[in-house]
C-alpha cells in the first residue's frame, strides 16, 4: 500500500475468504484518500483460476461475487487487473468489472463455466459480448477455450500486453490514467454490439453446440444468456444470466462435469501395492525416444512425442511402410505447424530400417501388429540393441504386459503405454503397471502421457486392461440386440440420444470390422470347428453372436470398404448409410435361427449397453485393475466418447441409483440367462446391501482387497 496505490494479491481461486479479503481490501483503498488507483493481482504469479469449484457443494458463504464485481466497476477510483498465467471463469469476470486490464504474454484467459455445465454467472455473459461483440463472446462462452493474451489483446479484452513484468506495467497504467473518466471504462454501462444478422449468428451456434455435445445443456444455456445480452439492458441480461445459472447449477449434469474435473486430477495421483504414489516416486527425463512400426498407431505417437519436444527415432521393417510412414508423420506435423503459425520441427525425427539406431534412446514404444509373438521378437530384439536403462514400453491394446517383460533383459522396465486411435488427438492414455513395472518406470510413464497432453490412467494387466475388457462387453450387448430384434441405426440412435458422441456400430465401421475378427480368431472364437454356414451361438459356454464374423466373412469391414453396417459412399466415405442388405441379412439371420425379433425400446437398448458397462467397472474394481471409479469414468470419458456431461459409467449408475442397476441387471440375466455379463457382480450387490454408500466409499466395500495398483 502506497499513499497512491493500493495493491492485493488474490490466490488461484475465488474463495470464501478470498471474496471476503477484496471486498474489504477494495473497499478500504476506495475510502481511503491517499489511494489514487488499485491493482489486482494474483498470489505467485497467477491471477485468477476462478470461483472455488469444491464450495459449490456447500452452502454459500461470504461475499458474493457479483456485488464484489459490480461495487469495483462503479468504484470512483481506476482499478487495474494484472494478469499473471491466467484469468479464467470468476477470474476473467473480475477482471472485466476492472476499468483496465494488463496481461502477461504468456497469460491464457477464457470462460471455462460451460466446461462445469455452468455460465459465467458474474456478469461475464453480460459484459465479454458490450467488450467484444456477439460472435466473439458467444465462441468463447459457449466453448470455455483458453485464449492467449496476444487474441485477448485483439479481442479488445485486455488493454495492454507485456513480456515483462504484469504488475509493474498495471501500476505503470494505474498511474497513468488517475482521473481520467471512468464512465466509459465501465462495461455494464457500454451497448452490445449487434451484428447484421443476429438471428442467423444464433442459429448457427445453436447448431454447432447441439452437434459438438449432444443433450448437453450448458452451451445451451450460454447461447440464451449471451442472447439476453443482445436484446436487454444490462440488469435485465444480469437477471437472465442468473435465472438460467440456477437451472445448472442443481442439474445432475453439472454435477457430472465438476465430477470429471475432479476425476481428471485424481487419476494422475497414482498408487501401486507396494507404497510407491505419484508423490514419492520420480520419473525420469525423457529427451529422446524410439518408435517401432509406423502404422497409424505408430504415426499418431511419433507425432505427440515431438510435438512435446522429444526427439523421435522412427523405425519401419520395409522400405515401403517407412516411406508412406515418414510422409504420413511430416505432413501432419507440417498442418499442426502451419495451423499455429510456426516452423514444423521435422528435425527432431530421423526415421530408419535399422533398431540399431535405437541404441542411446531413453525410451522406446513399440506400435507393432497386435501380435503375441511379433511383439516378443520386437522386446527380445530391444534388450539386446538399447542401452541397459532404456524404458520398453508397448502400446498393446490388450495383450499381457508382463508376459512381453519377460522376454526382456529387464522386466521393471517395462511398461505398457497404451494409446487410442488417432493418437495424437486422443486424450487418453492407459499406463499398464505390470507386476514387475517398477515404480520410477511407471512415474515416467505417466509423466510423459502428462507432457503429452494426455490424461494418464493407472491401470491393471489382464486382458484388454480396463478401456477395452468393458468395451468387449458393451459391443456384445449391441450384437445381442441386433439379433433379437434391432436394427444397427436403432441401436446408435438410442447411444446417441443418450449423448454418445457416436454410436457402437458406426464407431466399430470406423475402426474397421476385421480388427475384432482377428481377435476373435486369436482367442480361437472362429476358426477349423466352426461351421461357416451355421455358426453356433453359443462358444465357451456362453452366449455368442457370430454376426459381425459373417459380416467380415462377406466383405463387409466398415468406412474402409465401403460396407458395414452401414453403407458408404465409396471406401473411405464417412457419411453412413442404413443398409436395406444389413436388414434382410438380419431377417434372414433370425430365420435360420429360429429367432422371433421383437420390439426393442430405446431404455433397453441404453441400459444393456450402459449398465453392463458399469457392472465390468465393479468387477475390475474387485480385481484390483483399477485403483478407483474415478479411473474408471476417465477411461471411458477421455477414450471412448462416453458424455462428459453424465460423468462416466460409474458416475452415472451411481446416479441411476445402484439398486436399480441392480434390479435391471437382474431382469435382463433373468431374460438372457446364457448372458453371464448380465448377472450382477458382487460388489455391486454388496454396495446395495450397503445402501449404496457415495463412490469414495466404495472401495472399503470390496472383501478381498488385491489390488494391481
Ligand atoms: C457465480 C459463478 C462465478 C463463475 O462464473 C463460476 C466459476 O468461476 S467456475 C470456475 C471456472 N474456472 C475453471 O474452470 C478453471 C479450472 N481450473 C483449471 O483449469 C486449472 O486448474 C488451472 C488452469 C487453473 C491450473 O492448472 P494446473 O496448473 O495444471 O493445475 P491443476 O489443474 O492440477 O490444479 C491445481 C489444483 O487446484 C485445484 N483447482 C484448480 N482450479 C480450481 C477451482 N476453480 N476450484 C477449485 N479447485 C481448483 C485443482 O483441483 C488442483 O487441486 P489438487 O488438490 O492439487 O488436485
């Protein structure tokens, strides 16, 4: 505090205390007639991450924020926000009820609510569209994007941009315009600028939201709120902002989405049996890295690990594969680098024939054919040409770990990385901790799925790991429906209503139908005993649906060919089709089997698919593959197309109600007896005999506690 200027530090986010703390501090500066001007900035150099998620839960207390905002707008002093690393959500509001805003270079500033399944609900829906028009406002509300300061400054949503020092060129701009008039700063007092075509401008958003997250309320409800900022005065708009914000904040989607939030954090707080965590193990460095086979598993991570930085030996078997391998990998580093405006690092990969080069690497993944015996030849191979230290790790989607380690030189080395498809875009990464994975080694890997951008799950080495041992499950129950009386679109139509980005059918034609046949083949599924023409239905002892094998059989393996379940344009087309072949093969199909389709309600449809998916959760859970539900929700949120908004299929049956999972899981094994996935698991019947305790809860709930992780 100078006699001319009155400085507070906040901390990262808006809390009770914090509120309290400004309100005073601001109030105090104002009466005070030494102080000509006040600065805000954050605590170790953060301005603002918003309002406290985890109060939400509580009941209010302390200030609120929007008469804090409103009293530092109409104050008669200036009142500068500094913004250091970042003004987010509550943060960025704050900062828009200041008369000025200066923000460091390197500082990201948006309105993240819509990602909570809220709205900026201090004013932000009022004052960001009066600053910088309708279309700019409605894209960042309606996305929660992180913006840069350098597009913030273009935006006209802050003042003045510095490499140097925030606060110090916020005091230098705080002096600078002591009494200046402030009406004109104050942005409730300023008109919304309308574009020409308003309704059009709204239409357009409305469709873009609805397409981009599916039943998701929020992005609606900031649409309606920016809207209110075209056509009412400013209270009226703050009136609407507020209406709308409490029909979010009680929903069950925010509540999902403020879930996940937490959940993402959780799942990077990793633990195994043995007492080694996130916080006790260190990772090591990563500088350079080995990639073998450059398909397009292969392709999508040699593209993550330079954009982060890592320099990347890529190796191919063949002349050809690498080739096509080095054009496919140069040339989507060279868009990614044209679309952020700076030089492609293609420097930073070499690609080869030869392993040998793989010798001073600090880490190599192996991206090769989903094959037992090829990847042991590959991990063999490894042991003997990288150096003692190196890490091995395998982006296997479902193969055992430990049985790849085993043929090494150094099985504590030894980790899976597992990586969906396309893989540079994807979210999710699987670390598969082997028994023998030692802890530095599944520091490092989770660390580098960090540095990746990814979110690192925790997982357990059984078949198919967690993401892909449930999906087995889920894609059964869709064929199940299809032979007793479903069609592929209804089936999709139902996940997608449900909020499925896109259903199981088209997600397998994307895929390619013939991946799950090959496995299917490997697990000795099809094969010589296996009647082509009249297939059995059932297999192992349970119920088994030889459809999607009869659908390779012909031809038929998804986008690729043409021909799926649906049908396509031509091979490659995206745009799917319902087939009139897909139907009569599934007639004819039920006639041979002696199956009388019947009417399936999209409930049915949503529960099978979705419960069962829940119910693997609770068995994976009383395995010890994974360490939470939380891990279990993010898996299926970052890597699957699960709605954000209903938090994972362990958060939504918990909202369901476990008992009444329970109870339909029961109908449907009582319908489907030859269904063993049907049958409840224990531990979901033990947490109903529990009364259904909260998911934090869970894990006491389980008998014999063998955890993998
Ligand atoms: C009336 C309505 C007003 C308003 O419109 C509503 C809002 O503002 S809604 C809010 C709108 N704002 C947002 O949506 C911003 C949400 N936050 C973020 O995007 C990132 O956390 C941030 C960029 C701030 C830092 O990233 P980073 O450096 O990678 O670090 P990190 O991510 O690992 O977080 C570190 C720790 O801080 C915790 N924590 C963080 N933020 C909050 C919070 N707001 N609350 C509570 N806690 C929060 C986080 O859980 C973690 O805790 P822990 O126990 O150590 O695991």
């Amino acid at each position: 505090c100078s006699d001319e200027l009155f400085i507070r530090p906040l901390s990262l986010v808006l809390s009770a205390a914090v509120r309290k703390g400004i309100t005073e501090a601001v109030a105090r500066a104002f009466k005070d007639t030494r102080v000509k001007a006040v600065v805000l900035c954050g605590e170790n150099g953060k301005f603002c991450g918003g309002a406290d998620i985890r109060e939400f839960a509580k009941a209010m207390s302390g200030p609120p924020l929007v008469p804090m905002i409103h009293a530092i707008e109409a104050g008669e002093k200036p009142v500068v926000a500094a913004i250091e690393e970042m003004a987010l959500g509550g943060g960025l509001e704050l900062a828009l009820g200041c008369h000025y805003r200066v923000a460091h270079a390197k500082a990201r500033l948006g309105l993240p609510e819509v990602t909570l399944g809220l709205l900026p609900a201090a004013g932000g829906t009022q004052r960001l569209p009066r600053l910088t028009g309708i279309p700019a406002a409605l894209d960042l509300i309606t996305t929660g994007r992180h913006i840069s300061a350098q597009e913030a400054l273009k935006l006209g949503i802050v003042d003045r941009v510095t490499e140097g020092n925030a606060v110090e060129a916020a005091v230098e701009l705080a002096l600078s315009v002591v009494g200046r008039p402030l009406a004109p700063r104050r942005l409730s007092n300023h008109a919304t600028p309308l574009p020409a075509d308003l309704d059009g401008v709204f239409e357009e958003v409305l469709v873009q939201v609805k397409r981009r997250a599916r039943g998701a309320m929020a992005p609606v409800a900031c649409a309606k709120a920016v809207r209110a900022a075209a056509e009412l005065p400013y209270s009226r708009g703050l009136e609407c902002e507020r209406e709308l914000m409490n029909t979010l904040f009680t929903s069950g989607q925010a509540r999902a989405l403020q879930y996940c939030f937490f959940a993402q954090r959780a799942a990077g707080k990793w633990s195994l049996p043995n007492g080694a965590r996130w916080d006790n193990s260190r990772p090591r460095a990563v500088h350079t890295a080995g990639v073998i086979g450059l398909g397009t598993m292969g392709r999508g991570i040699a593209v993550c690990l330079v954009k982060a930085g890592i320099s990347v030996v890529a190796v191919e078997t063949e002349e050809k594969q690498l080739d096509s391998g080095r054009r496919a990998v140069r040339g989507m580093l060279e868009r990614d680098a044209k679309r952020r405006g700076v030089t492609a690092p293609l420097h930073m990969i070499t690609f080869t024939l030869s392993m040998q080069q793989l010798r001073d690497v600090d880490l190599v993944i192996e991206a090769v054919f989903e094959d037992m015996a090829l990847k042991k030849s590959v991990f063999a191979e490894l042991s003997r040409v990288c150096r003692p230290n190196a890490l091995l790790c395998t982006n296997t989607s479902g193969l055992d770990v430990d049985e790849l380690a085993s043929v090494t030189d150094r099985p504590p080395l030894v980790v899976g990385m597992h990586f969906f498809a396309p893989a540079h875009v994807m979210k999710l990464l699987e670390v598969i901790c082997g028994p023998r994975s030692s802890p530095e080694t599944v520091a490092t890997a989770m660390t580098l799925g960090k540095r990746l951008g990814k979110v690192s799950v925790a997982v357990g080495n059984c078949p198919g790991f967690v993401g892909n041992r449930m999906l087995k499950l889920y894609l059964d129950q869709a064929h199940f429906l299809l032979e007793e009386g479903a069609s592929p679109e209804q089936v999709d139509q139902a996940l997608e209503e449900f909020g499925f980005a896109l259903g199981i059918f088209k997600v397998a034609d994307l895929s390619g139908l013939d991946i799950g046949w090959r496995v299917r083949k490997a697990a000795g599924l099809i094969g010589p005993d296996v009647d082509p023409k009249f297939p059995s239905r059932h297999r192992q002892g349970r119920r088994y649906c030889p459809l999607p094998d009869l659908l390779c059989e012909q031809g038929r393996l998804g986008q690729k060919s043409g021909r799926g379940w649906y049908l396509y344009d031509s091979a490659g087309g995206k745009e799917a089709r319902p087939d009139p072949a897909i139907s009569s093969f599934l007639q004819e199909y039920r006639l041979r089997y002696g199956i009388s389709a019947r009417r399936i309600t999209e409930q049915e449809v949503v529960e099978r698919c979705v419960f069962v998916l829940a119910n693997e959760g609770f068995r994976i859970l009383e395995d010890g593959m994974a360490a939470a539900p939380e891990d279990i929700d993010m898996v299926y949120v970052f890597g699957y197309g699960w709605p954000r908004h209903r938090g994972g299929p362990m958060f939504h049956a918990a909202q369901v109600g476990l008992a009444t999972v329970l109870q339909r899981l029961e109908f449907y094994h009582r319908q489907n007896p030859d269904i063993p996935h049907l049958q409840p698991s224990t531990l979901l019947r033990r947490l109903v005999g529990a009364r259904s305790p909260p998911m934090q809860q869970w894990k006491q709930h389980i008998r014999s506690i063998n955890s993998q992780l």
